[in-house]
C-alpha cells in the first residue's frame, strides 16, 4: 500500500507513475535501493533543485569510489552506469524520466544522508551545534569509568578463566549516572577563554554519553607491553629485575599505547571521513547510544503483518533483560546448550565421529552447533552478511583441508590432536622450551639437537599458512580494488599539511562531512607530535635499560604500520573483521633478531600494537564523527583517557607482580594463572630464540607453509579476474578474498561451530527481514544486537563473582556431557610405543 504523501508526491513527480506493466517506482526505491519512507520525505526536496549536471558529476564520483564496495546496492550502481552511459539521457531527458528521477533521489539521498541504509537506520543527518560534549561531568564519569574498566580487565585479565567488560557495559552503566548528575548537581561554573563550564549545563546529552564512551574504549585493556615486562620480571621467565622499575613500564606502556594513535589521526583521510567507510561496530554502539537519547519513536511494518511502535529504549530493556536471563543457562547451568556437539554424544570414543563433528576438539562441522549468543566468534547483527557468509565459505574450504592433512599424515601431524594450538615435541608432549635454551634464556644449538624440532597440529599448520597468505592478499586487494580510494586518500593527507589548504578532491562530500566542518578540525601536526612523543618513550624504555634490543624496533614497528595501516583498514571498514600483523610481526622479528627471544617480543609489540591501536583510535573517530563531537574534544579525550589507562593498568601489573604470591605459576592463588602470558613466553622462545629460519627457512621443518604468500597474492587476482570477466554475475561482487582467508583463522583451537551459527543467524537479518521491513530491520536489528551483548557482559560478570570465583558449580549430565571421550582428552589417529618417537630423532636434525 503506497502512503497518501508518495501520492501527492506524484503530482509534482509525474515520474512515479511508471509503464503499468513495471513495477511502480516507489516500491523500485523501496526494495532496491534501500529507501525508507523516511528517506524519501527527506530526498524529495533536495532533488527537486538538483541539476542534470549536478546528478552526473556526483554519480561519476560515485562509481569510482562504490564500484567494488561489497556494501553498496548493487542497483543504484546498475542504474548510474546506465544514466552515465547513455548520452540521449542529457540530450533528451523527457526521454528518460523515470531514469532521471531515480538518480535525483538517489543523489539527493546521497547529498543529505548516507548511501547505506545501516548507516541510515541509527546515525542521525542532524546536528546541534550548541549540544555539549566537552563538560566536566562527562571528564569526571569518563575517568572513572576509564580507570575502572582498565583496572577490571587488567586485573582479572591473568586469571583463568579471565574477566573483561567492554564499551557496551561502560554505555550502559554511565547512562544512569549521568541523568543523576543532571538532577543534582548545582549549575556552578566559571568562563575560561570566553567559553562557560559549569557542573551542570543541562540535561545529560548524547555527545556526552559518547565522549564518555569513547574514554572507556580507549581505557579497556592494559597496554600490550605489559606482557613483555611480565616475561621479563617473573623468575620463572627471564628473570630480569630491572623490568619491575615503574618508569620502565609507564615509558614502554604510553609509546606502545599513543603511538597507534599518532598514526590513525594521520590516517583520518582514509579511515574516517570518506563514507564508504561504515565501521560496522561502531553502529552498534551508536545504536545504544541513540535508544538512551533520541525521542523519535515512529511506527514501523515488522514480521507477523503488524505494526511495531514499541521504542527503542523499551526493546532493549526487554531484550537486554531477556538475554540477562537465558545467558545463565548456557553459561553456568546447562553448558551442554554452549557447546552443543550432539553427535559426539552418541559415541565419545569414535575417533572420526568427534573428530569432524566435535565442538570441542574436533573440527566442528555440525549444522546446528550451540544455542549460546556469546559462542560466535562475530556478531551476525553486526557485520554485513556478506562477511560472515565469506568467513563461513573460508572456513570450510580450510576445514577440508585440515581433515586431508591429518589423514593424510603430512608432517606426522596425525600422531597429534588435530585442532590444537600448542607445539608439540616429537613424543606428541607439548614442547618444553627449557631443553632448547640456556641457563640465561638463550638458545642453546646442543640442548636443541638433542631434544626436538618443533611440530605444529594441522589446525595449527593451516592457520600460519593462512596468516602468511592475508598479508599480501590485503595488499593485493586494495590495489586490484581500492586503489583511487587510497590515492585519494594519499593526495588530500599532503593537502593537510599545506598552510594554505585546498579542498578535498575526489570524493563528494556527504552530510556527516559536511556538519563536521563547522567545528574546528585537529592539525595533522598535533597528531605528528604525539607520534614524535610515543617514539620518544619506546626509545627511552629500551636504550635506558638493558633490554639487549636496538631502539630501531621502534621505527619497524612504524614502518610495518604504515604499510599495512590503510589497507588494514579499508578493509576493517568495509567488513567488520581486522587483520592482525601478530604472525608477520614475528615472522620478521624471529628472522632479523634469531636467537633472542626479549628483541624479538619487542619487534611482535610494535609491528602488532602500531596498527592494531590505530585501527581501534580511527574507528572510535569515525564514532565521534557520526555522533558530531567536536573533533578537538574526541582527540583531547582519547590521548588523556589514554594517558590514565596506561598509569592505572602499569599500577595494577605492579601489584600483581609483587604482591601475589607464586602468580603466573600452578600454584598461584584464585586461579591466577597467567594463561595468556605463559603462550606469550611460550611463543617469544619459539620464534625468537629458536626462530622461524629453522621452522620455515630453507630445509625447514615447515617450509611448504610459505605456500601461503604466493596463495594470497593469487587469490584476490583470480577473483578480480573472474568479477571482470563475468560482470552480469552480480552475485560474485560479494565475494571478498581477504575475509575468505579470514576464514582459515577460525581453526586452532576455534573451529567451524564457531562460526556455522553466525550464518542462520545473519542471512535472517540481514537478507531476509532487511529485504522485506526496512525501517523495522533499522530500528531494531542494531538495538538487539547491543542489547544480547549488554546482558552477556553483566550476567558474566555476576556468575563470575557470585559463583566461578569460588569454584560452585552445579555437577550434573547438561554440564558433563560434553567432555566425554575424545571431547575430554584430544584423541590422536596414529599412537607411538614406550620410548618411540616421530620424524627425524635426535642428532639427525640440526
């Protein structure tokens, strides 16, 4: 049923009266291009004053910039080919009106709006200038909340199982506070450089909510160096004393920390202000944030043939409520409903049965694997579909090979566990780094040759290979794909640096952009100084004590993030899914610096945390950008929350290393078992002392797995071919090499029961009710999304402290069932006798 205002919109708009034997062009916009009733009583008026030439010069732009964007609808672009390639359409436009209008809309939407509908649905094209952000209630909660979640999730962060709350849990619980110093606090305040501050400007604003957020996020976790100075410290590591200094850690801390950020305010150009990059979490957290403060609460058609008016705070109080409630089932009470390997059920001990089937240690390949939320490695709700139906597609590919390799028994991979992430010595034990090095923790060539290589698991084999094969895929992909997105990302950076600054070119400038520009913007040069600052600090830490490492590990680290930063971000953008440098980082670390585990942790610190931390600042930027935070305020609020997050986690990571005892060890007390940081020890031997030349050099023992860089540079080419070659193939425009990839990440320990659910779960969001109730899929889809996550965190964190923290748990089938047989103790296809061992044995590998 067509609305009366469409109808009386047709009287000036003839066009909408299409050929009756078309559909009519009001259920054209609705279905294909993503519109809402909404977006066209906010299109039509712009449209009408809208030039031909206007339309053509925007859609030009257009094509270059959305041509290969997975997330853009693929009939706006059909029909902006047909309008740019048609030259009748300019030279007869009575020919051509319902051509014309359909591209008027479309550029109006554009002009006025976002292109997406996701981005449509919870981020608001208005702004009011005069709302605050920068208040000192905001500064006040922020910092707490900063400093509480930072000291939560450091401290707890060593136990197992460890403890952490996200921004979503900040969102929620500051909410209320804020309101409650709304009505409190006395409107007292003072002028400074012509602007008033008091304690209460008025009600408790969105803009506030989100800068407090934004603290939180920047505040979540300890810095990533705090897992060297544990290695260094413990005597059980390194046993290095100096790394308990205070100014050690803080200068190490802060430069792994801001350098990230120094770089993801140079990468604004790229990363934040062009519209293609929709960040897919942060609609998340701006969904939240739009429930708690937005007052619009219009009607919607949903599911059942009804109308939904129920707003979109009450929807996630219910459903926030709901899953508060159900989590515990899964979580504490019925774990059988968490990892649900019901096949496995029927016979534990069947080696192939658990094997391709189990949950647990097995491969997964089950079509219905969990009934628990919080068991998905992605939120369906909240990335596109066409990234977890990519993931999906990558992980079982990978699945199968997994399954060929350890029949197979390539590499005696079948005398081990198939899905494991440990290394092995060649008894099928895990390996034991102490036989491969000295007395002073370095590697020893005699103990190692008489000991054993090291032996990865088949899950374990197809993830390096995987890994190794995503960093030129990325690289591959931006440039076959995105490349005048980054040029012209490159062009207006230089442009930034310019006193006399020009306008951006060549990209079009959408509504965000354009109500962003009235506030002053953050010189690229205060972004540089803060970069200049973080390498200042990483220099000092190293050179100032004895860390046998050259401060040049600082620069790769730079030099790594600026190779990889843009692309990795594109890609993150436009997905949802970030590629980490994690296994390059030690890759080329292990390689430069072999034999010296500590230079290589320094090396896998900064090639890891420059980029990782410049994502997470550029996607917490793009928030502030669509909530209209002054960008001056965002960049004031990340460097200090930053800044006390770093003193705050580097206090906590000194009172567990001095004041409880036996930490990190089997018999420290409240399960503080540091499982994490015995991995990272475990890792920083393997490939910094032993190092990957001896792994996957030249006669190595993995040397096939360089496989993996041709493999991600062929790839992304064959699937370019074959888009070109086959362009009436719309579909294959979905198709996204670095997140097929991404997909072989799932195994060790993960696996594909991980992922499967995501699937179902996805195509009913975001295909068929975002196909068929638009404005109920933008209004909800999102909201519930926050809301599961907001009730998974606080329910975790009751059970957590209420119960697992002192060992209650309740013994019956729901909760045993699922470690039975293989599913307990990881079952092997091939067994060795009393005193065998596999590959070449001692003194007959060097």
């Amino acid at each position: 049923m067509i609305p009366l205002w469409s109808i009386r919109w047709s009287c000036r708009f003839p066009v909408l009266q299409s050929h009756p034997s078309s559909p009519p062009l009001i259920n054209v916009l609705y279905r294909e291009f993503n519109m809402t009733e909404r977006d066209l009583r906010e299109a039509r008026a712009l449209a009408d004053q809208m030039s031909l030439e206007e339309v053509k010069s925007l859609m030009e732009k257009v094509l270059q910039i959305h041509e290969n964007d997975p997330n853009f609808p693929q009939p706006i672009l059909d029909k902006a080919k047909e309008f740019l390639g048609n030259p009748d359409v300019l030279a007869h436009p009575d020919r051509h009106k319902v051509l014309i209008a359909q591209m008027k809309l479309e550029a109006a939407l554009i002009t006025n709006n976002s292109p997406y509908s996701e981005v449509r649905g919870v981020v608001d094209n208005h702004d009011d200038p005069t709302m605050p952000s920068s208040t000192i209630r905001a500064w006040v909660i922020g910092i707490f909340f900063s400093s509480l979640i930072g000291f939560i999730n450091t401290f707890f962060g060593i136990r197992q199982p460890p403890i952490a709350l996200g921004s979503t849990v900040v969102q929620m619980l500051s909410y209320p506070v804020g309101k409650f110093c709304d009505r409190i606090l006395p409107d007292w305040g003072f002028t400074f450089w012509g602007t008033r501050h008091s304690l209460n400007p008025g009600p408790f604003s969105r803009k506030e909510h989100m800068l407090i957020t934004i603290m939180a996020n920047v505040g979540s976790g300890p810095p990533y160096s705090n897992s060297i100075i544990w290695t260094q410290y413990l005597k059980q590591y390194f046993n290095q004393p100096y790394a308990g200094e205070y100014t050690y850690q803080v200068l190490i801390g802060l430069s792994t920390n801001l350098i990230g950020y120094g770089m993801a305010g140079l990468t604004r150009k790229f990363l934040v202000y062009p519209s293609y990059c929709v960040w897919p979490g942060s609609l998340v957290t701006i969904a939240l944030n739009s429930a708690f403060h937005s007052t619009d609460n219009a009607a919607v058609e949903g599911p059942f043939k009804k109308v939904y008016r129920m707003s979109r705070y009450k929807f996630f109080l219910l459903a926030f409520a709901a899953m508060f409630v159900y989590f515990w089932f899964p979580n504490y009470i019925f774990t059988a409903l968490s990892v649900f390997s019901w096949m496995t059920w029927i016979a534990p001990d069947n080696v192939a049965l658990s094997t391709i089937t189990g949950s647990v240690n097995g491969l997964g390949f089950n079509p219905w694997p969990t009934f628990d939320w919080n068991a998905m490695l992605t939120d369906p709700l909240m990335v596109p579909f066409f990234t977890t139906a990519n993931r999906f597609i990558g992980a079982a590919i990978s699945g199968c090979v997994v399954l060929g390799i350890w029949y197979s028994n390539v590499l005696n991979t079948a005398y081990l566990p198939i899905n494991s992430n440990r290394v092995f010595d060649n008894t099928g034990h895990y390996y034991n780094v102490s036989r491969a090095i000295n007395s002073e923790r370095l590697f020893d060539a005699k103990s190692y040759e008489s000991y054993s290589p090291a032996y990865l698991s088949a899950g374990n084999m197809i993830v390096y290979t995987f890994f190794l094969a995503i960093y030129p895929a990325t690289l591959t992909y931006i440039a076959l794909n995105h490349w005048y997105e980054a040029k012209m990302g490159f062009q207006n950076l230089f442009n930034s640096f310019l006193r006399n600054r020009v306008p951006e070119t060549g990209q079009y400038e959408d509504v965000h952009n354009r109500l962003m520009a009235k506030y002053p913007e953050v010189s690229e040069w205060l972004y540089t100084a803060v970069l200049l600052f973080a390498l200042g600090c990483g220099i000092g830490g190293i050179s100032g004590w004895e860390t046998y490492t050259t401060p040049a590990v600082v620069f790769y680290g730079l030099a790594l993030c600026f190779i990889f930063v843009v692309p990795v971000g594109m890609v993150s953008a436009m997905t949802g899914i970030e590629v980490t440098l994690n296994v390059l980082a030690e890759f080329i670390g292990g390689s430069i610096v072999q034999g010296n585990a500590l230079a290589m942790n320094y090396f896998k610190s900064y090639g890891v945390t420059t980029c990782s931390m410049a994502i997470l600042f550029a996607n917490d930027l793009k928030l502030a950008h669509y909530v209209k935070i002054p960008p001056r305020h965002t960049f004031a609020a990340q460097v200090i929350g930053t800044i006390i997050s770093s003193f705050v986690c580097v206090a906590i990571l000194n009172l567990q290393m001095k004041g409880i005892p036996n930490v990190c060890t089997e018999d420290a007390p409240d399960k503080m078992y540091c499982p994490d940081i015995n991995t990272f020890f475990t890792a920083s031997v393997l490939w910094g002392t032993i190092g990957p030349k001896k792994i996957f050099g030249a006669g190595g023992q993995y040397t096939v797995l360089m496989a993996g860089w041709p493999i991600g540079v062929a790839v992304p080419l064959i699937i370019w071919y074959i888009k070109r070659r086959f362009p009436a193939k719309k579909w294959l425009r979905q198709i996204q090499p670095v997140v097929l990839l991404y997909g072989g990440f799932v195994w060790a320990p993960y696996n594909l029961s991980y992922v499967t659910p995501s699937v179902w779960l996805g195509w009913l969001s975001w295909i068929w009710c975002k196909n068929r109730f638009l404005a109920f899929w933008a209004k909800y889809n999102f909201i519930l999304s926050a809301a599961f996550t907001s009730g998974i965190s606080i329910a975790g964190v009751i059970i957590f402290f209420t119960l697992q923290w002192n060992d209650i748990y309740i013994n019956w089938w729901g909760n045993n069932v699922v470690y039975q047989g293989c599913e307990d103790t990881p079952c092997v296809l091939k067994t060795l006798a009393p005193g065998e061992v596999f590959g070449p044995k001692p003194g007959e590998f060097h």
